[in-house]
C-alpha cells in the first residue's frame, strides 16, 4: 500500500513510500477509527511510522497531538525529523524546561512533544494560564510505553495518563517493544479487541539471534571493563571481518570514549581490515567533527555516540555508519530508544551503569531487549546477531529473559502517598469516592486486577485508604464536615515542586526554625530524600572530605556552623559538590557526579525558598535564593547580586564585584562610561546599565524620625522606602536595638511607608535598623540604619 494512496493530504509527512505489512495492518484503525490503540512490535519493524498515522488523522480534523517521547534527547530529534510536518504548514513544538517554556507557542502548536516528566508537571498546573494548552490535547501518542515499568519513571508516566484521561480525555495511541502482557495496557487505555496489535517476531525485517556470553569477574572494577569490551570484541570481529557492524552498548559517555580509544589500537593489533584512512574525501569531512577524539577515531572505522556530542556529530556518525564507514560503535542508551540504526552484531557490554543519584543499577530488562533488537540491518543482512555479556552470577537471569520476555509492571504503590498528594493538590480528587474512582484509572488497578495474588488485589482499596489517612496525618491532607478532602499549603507546595513528601516534611521544619543560616539550607538540601540513593566511591572520600574541610574553616557569619550534618557518605558527598559550587570549585574526582546532583539541588532549592517564603518570610526565601544562584554560577557572595541582571555571567559578575560594583545599583550609578573603563565593550555596558535600571535601587527616608528623644516621651513616625529602580516583591524588616518592631511584605514599584514608634527608654541611644530583603531575586538585602539620641 503506498502512502500517497492511504493518506494523500500528508504523503510529503513520512520518508518512504510504501507502508510495510505491520504498518498497513494497523492503518484503518488509526485513521478511519477514533478508537483508542495499543501496538507492541519488534524493534525497528517501523512503529513510528504508526504514531505518525495517529498524528495525521488528528491534524487533518484541526486538532492537537501530544507525542510522549521517553527521552528529552528524543524530543528534540522529532523536533528535527518533523519539519516535514512544518513545512507542511503544521507547527511542532518541544516543551522542555521551566524556563524556556515558551507558553503561545506551546498553544498555538499543531504538535506537541514532551518527555513523561514534562508531562506530568505540566498536567499540575493545567489550570494557570501558563500550562493551559495541555488540556487542549486530542490524540496522546506514548512511544514506548514500556516505559511504564521503570522504577523510577513508570509510576509518573501512569499516572499523567490517568490525569490526562479526567482533564480532556484524548485519544491515546501506545506503542511498545513487544511485551507479553499487551493486553493488560490495552485494558488500562480502553484498547477495543480490534485496536490492540500485538506483532510478533515475524514482523520483524531480519530473523535475530541472541544469546548470553559470561566473564571471569575480578576484584578491579576498571579491569573488568577491559574484560568485558575484549569479549564484545571476540563476538564482534567475525562480522567485522565480513564487512558487517557492530553496535556495542557501555555505560556510559566516559566509557564510549576510552572503548572507543582501546578498540582501534586492539584491531590494529588483530589485523582487523577496518577505516578509511586512504580516502581522501572521508578525510577530510572528519575534520569537520568537533570532538577531537572522535575525529581521530572515526578514520580507524571506530567511533563513538552519546547525548554530550552536539547534535552536528552525532548526525555525522549517523550517517557514516548508516553508508560503512564505521565497523565498530559505541553507544550510551541514546541509540536504544528511537535512532533506527541497525547492526549486524549487536552487542550490550555492560548490564550495570553508575547513576550519580541511584548507585548501581541493573539495565532495566525492556532497555536491554530494547538494545538487542536494533541488531540486523534490512536489505543487507538475513540474521541480526544480539549478545549479552555479563558475569556467570547473572548469566542464566539474562538467558531467561531472552527466551520469555518479561511482563510489563506497575510501580506506582513505591509512590503512592506522593501521587496520590498531587492528584489532591490540583483539585482532580475531591473525597474518598473520587480516590477510589481514580485508583481504577491507573494501570497498577489494571494490573492488580489481572494479577490479584502478586497485587494483593483484594485489601488494594484498603491500602489506599490507609494511605489517605497517612496524608491526613501527616499534614498534606485536611478534612472537610461533610467529609471531603483538601489540600494543605505543605501538600499544594510537595505537589507544585515534585518532592518526596518526606523531603517535604523536612523543609516545613526548616522553615520553623528560630535562626536560619546557609549551612542549614545546605545540610538539608543534601540530606534530602531524592538523594538518598547516592553513594560515595572510594576514591571521592579524600576530596568530600578536603571541601568540607576547608568550608569549616573559612565560613562567614552568614554561613553559620559548617562543621557538617549528621549525614551518611552520599549526603557528605552531595553536600560537597553543593559547597564547592558556590565558588566554582568542585575537585576533579566529583565532578563525573556533580552536574546532575548539581541540577537536582537547584530544582529542590526552588522549592525550599518558596517553602521559607511561605512557612518563614521573605528573609529566608531571600537566603535560599542566592544559595541557588551561587551554586548556578559558581560566585562568591559579594558578586550574586550582580547574576540578576540581564547579560551579566558568572565571569563577568566576578569582575565588577572585583572592581567594588557589587549591586545592580552600582552599576547604575557607576554607567556606562565607567563600565567602559572597566573593560566592558561600549555596547555591552549600554545593556548592563539598562538591565541593571530594571531591578530595584532603594533609599529609605529617615526625615520623619527626630535626632533626639526625651526619657520617658514617645513619638510615633513614618519611615518611607522608596524604590527608584524595578519593581520587586519585597520583605520590610524594622529593629530598634535588635528588637523587631515592624515586620510586612509588599510589592514595592514605587515607594511604602513603615509606622516607627520612638520611645525614650533607658538606652543612651536608639539603634534603628530597616532591611529589605528580595525572596525572588539573588540580590543582597538591602540595610539602612540610623540612630537616635536619648537625652
């Protein structure tokens, strides 16, 4: 059946022009019918080409497709590979981060791609006018909806299906890696008979064959891995030497790149005839790569890809080892999902991985078989060749999985308190009836049903209500007379900022705390529950221990008692990235872990801040706010005011602080000329001075106030603020010899007035302090003072 026959308004949308038997047989159902579908097929036998069936009928009736990639590396291929849909005057657009959520483009999108996280975040906060678009979806496409059972990520993609189902219940279309429980998912998403597909080996365009390969484990992890990459290289250069390919799967980036490095000394040294060192016109394309050890590798016929390369590299190693240039490559995970680059000899070297917030982990069983069905090559090969290579220990699990598979699970019960919160906080769950009545949307229900023993099945409802009850209990939930359920401000703010609830819990009795000071923040962002998985290796002892350290005897007022928390060896080691960050210092054997862990403390700081800012006041939050600027930017505390402004980087900061600007204001008083001086480009300062100017610059006006007081005579005065820059959310504080006499919180454009009683007391003078304090900006308090006489 050809494409422009089936669907001749988007013909110009797919890159072939004939479907294949799968294609064609789940075609009537995605666009000739609005039923709901579920597909599992073999790896590479073409199930995009279904996603993209389901996407068309939507647009062709003038409404909105959500396609649900399981990576965000995935969400911007498809960004690339659907500007045949832009070009046909449909827009696509990738939702990613917070920050760069553009939310008319998001609206105005024909096609939206985001990863489940995003999603689900997303679905939180449907009901703000930045996040509305996501109740605007008709058709919901889940790639690789074996997802679902990750540990970590299924529970969240399961539930976002559930909300999305009660919030604008679209049509949803999953596909899947063969898995043999299709018809559970199918049940879940209300799949009729019809709609379910459940395509088997022979669909696949090469036959594959795989098996598990073992090794000696010794005492050296770093040995190992040579043991294992000498194996893969045993299995892999028979091909090789047939002109086929190997595909090798590693850990991790680092891995790719030392393999890589060892594999092309190793064919050389095994006579292996690989590269293309005698071709000119190769030649002189690779030294087009940016990565200087990929450049070097690729003439040897080696090469290696992961999602730190820029985008035009890896689109080159595609390519070349799409055309044979390239015998031997290894991947991170990146090329499991989605990249169809087939290979002869598939092979996954490493079925552990290091992850900076879990330790180590098994491979999930779906990414492995998910890895091995990318081996075969259509049109060239008529067996695709999959091995695993493992220890002995595990050998017959993986045999096992290999030859039946493995059943799709729900993990939401690890997490059931914390979702169960969200669907509370946003209003979705409005009293026990509606829990139970949520409980049956979800997948777990589904699965429990399918298998009551494993489940437990029968006390399921109870465990749900015990659950609620833990919520009511510990604060998140609140109930209501006639016996309906409500949120609290600790279950709105746990739910808002994706916390454990312990974490949660954790930062409301922080917030409670008489005195608050950075090392407290600190210690308990590090001691935070979405890290209690990370562990310290061995050779990261000696440098957490230096950072701590040196922090304990360096620290400032501010940074209060640093003599380090009650934490176990990962909560040090995250606590030290975290203190080394501030000053763009992290020692050299943190650094593999110290940009997720990094990423993962500045997402939990936003929340804390606006917990103080809620729980303790603006003061805090304003604490919180430039700890979560300095470990952005790596600046010290004299320069963090200066990362509010526009155009002004970590460098930059660091300098003008240096040169005694070490507020936005300065940099207004000081212009453009002096910044000139300062080395600033002429333009550059123009821009600074202009973005400075958009921030607050404060004076207080102290005229109201006398120079003296009589003992035992009283005056009640006006302190005005006046902000003669930006308006900002502000924290107005007043003491008179340390004593708090007038505490609010405003929007300040312009200028307020503070009530100030001025009493003559037995002091020789009264101590008159004014602090404005910025919970939304990294910029220093600002502190006036002035005194009074007691005559």
């Amino acid at each position: 059946m050809k494409v422009a026959d089936a669907v001749p308004e988007f013909a110009d949308a797919f890159d072939f022009e004939e479907f294949n038997a799968m294609q064609r047989e789940a075609l009537p159902v995605l666009v000739e019918t609005d039923h709901n579908v579920v597909a599992s097929a073999p790896t590479a036998s073409g199930k995009t080409a279904l996603a993209e069936l389901a996407i068309c009928k939507t647009l062709s009736e003038g409404g909105t497709a959500l396609f649900v990639a399981p990576m965000r590396a995935l969400t911007n291929e498809k960004e690339s590979e659907w500007e045949r849909f832009e070009e046909m005057g449909y827009s696509v657009y990738v939702v990613t981060g917070e920050r760069d959520l553009n939310p008319r483009r998001a609206r105005h999108a024909d096609v939206l791609v985001m990863t489940p996280e995003k999603v689900d975040s997303a679905t939180r906060k449907h009901d703000s006018r930045r996040y509305d678009f996501v109740t605007d979806v008709d058709c919901c496409v889940i790639d690789e909806v074996h997802l679902l059972d990750s540990e970590r990520r299924g529970g969240v993609l399961e539930v976002t299906v559930s909300r999305l189902r009660r919030l604008c219940d679209p049509r949803f279309v999953a596909l899947s890696a063969t898995m043999p429980n299709v018809s559970d998912v199918a049940a879940w998403l209300d799949a009729p008979p019809e709609a379910t597909f459940a395509f088997g080996d022979d669909y696949r365009p090469v036959d594959l064959q795989t098996g598990v390969k073992t090794y000696s484990h010794g005492e050296n992890s770093f040995a190992d891995k040579y043991r294992r990459l000498y194996r893969a290289l045993d299995l892999a250069e028979p091909h090789v030497r047939e002109d086929g390919q190997a595909l090798v799967f590693v850990a991790s980036r680092q891995d790719a790149v030392s393999a890589a490095a060892k594999t092309r000394d190793e064919l050389a040294e095994r006579d292996v005839p690989v590269g293309s060192r005698g071709d000119y016109d190769f030649h002189q394309d690779a030294k087009e790569l940016s990565d200087d050890s990929l450049r070097k590798a690729v003439l040897d016929g080696v090469a290696f890809h992961h999602a730190g390369l820029s985008k035009a590299d890896r689109d080159r190693i595609e390519a070349w080892f799409r055309e044979g240039k390239i015998a031997v490559l290894f991947s991170t995970s990146t090329l499991a999902w989605g990249v169809n680059l087939p290979a002869r000899c598939v092979i996954v070297r490493d079925t552990k991985y290091h992850d900076p917030l879990e330790g180590e982990v098994d491979i999930s069983p779906l990414d492995l078989l998910q890895m091995l069905g990318r081996a075969g090559r259509p049109g060239y090969d008529d067996v695709g060749y999959g091995w695993v290579v493992c220890d002995r220990s595990d050998a017959d699990r993986y045999r096992r999985l290999l030859r039946e598979g493995t059943e799709i699970e729900s993990h939401l019960a690890s997490d059931l308190d914390a979702h169960l919160n969200a669907e509370i906080a946003m209003g979705t769950v409005d009293d026990l009836d509606d829990v139970l009545s949520w409980l049956e949307t979800t997948f777990y229900y589904v699965r429990a049903d399918s298998e009551p023993a494993a489940y437990d099945f029968e006390n399921l409802r109870d465990r749900v209500r015990e659950t609620l009850e833990s919520l009511v209990d510990r604060g998140f939930v609140e109930t209501r007379e006639d016996l309906g359920i409500d949120p609290t401000p600790l279950g709105r703010l746990a739910s808002k900022y994706y916390l454990r609830l312990s974490t949660a819990r954790a930062f409301r009795d922080l917030a409670a705390c008489d005195r608050i000071d950075a090392a407290a923040v600190l210690e308990t962002v590090a001691a935070a529950a979405e890290f209690d998985s990370v562990s310290a290796r061995q050779s990261e002892a000696e440098a957490v221990e230096a950072v701590l350290g040196r922090e304990a005897s360096g620290t400032s007022p501010e940074d209060g008692d640093a003599d380090g928390p009650e934490l176990d060896d990962g909560g040090r080691k995250v606590l030290a990235i975290l203190r080394a960050s501030t000053s763009d210092s992290v020692p050299a054997d943190l650094r593999s872990d110290a940009w997720i862990i990094r990423r993962n403390a500045l997402r939990l700081l936003a929340a804390l801040r606006e917990f103080l800012d809620r729980f303790s006041g603006p003061r805090a939050a304003n604490l919180a706010r430039r700890l979560e600027a300095r470990i952005e930017h790596g600046v010290s505390r004299d320069a963090v005011s200066l990362t509010a402004v526009d155009g002004v980087g970590a460098g930059r900061a660091s300098t003008l602080a240096t040169g005694g600007h070490s507020r936005p204001a300065d940099l207004v008083d000081a212009g453009a000329t002096e910044l000139t001086g300062a080395g600033l480009s002429e333009g550059v300062a123009e821009r600074i001075v202009e973005a400075a100017a958009d921030l607050p610059a404060l004076r207080v006006s102290w005229d109201d106030l006398p120079d003296s007081i009589a003992t035992g005579d009283s005056e009640m005065c006006e302190l005005r603020i006046r902000n003669e820059g930006g308006g900002a959310r502000v924290g107005v504080r007043v003491t008179v010899n340390g004593v708090e006499m007038h505490e609010k919180t405003t929007y300040l454009s312009d200028v307020t007035t503070v009530p100030v009683g001025v009493f003559g007391a037995d002091a020789e003078e009264l101590d008159f302090r004014v602090e404005v304090s910025f919970p939304e900006l990294p910029v220093q308090p600002f502190v006036g003072g002035r005194t009074v006489r007691v005559a």
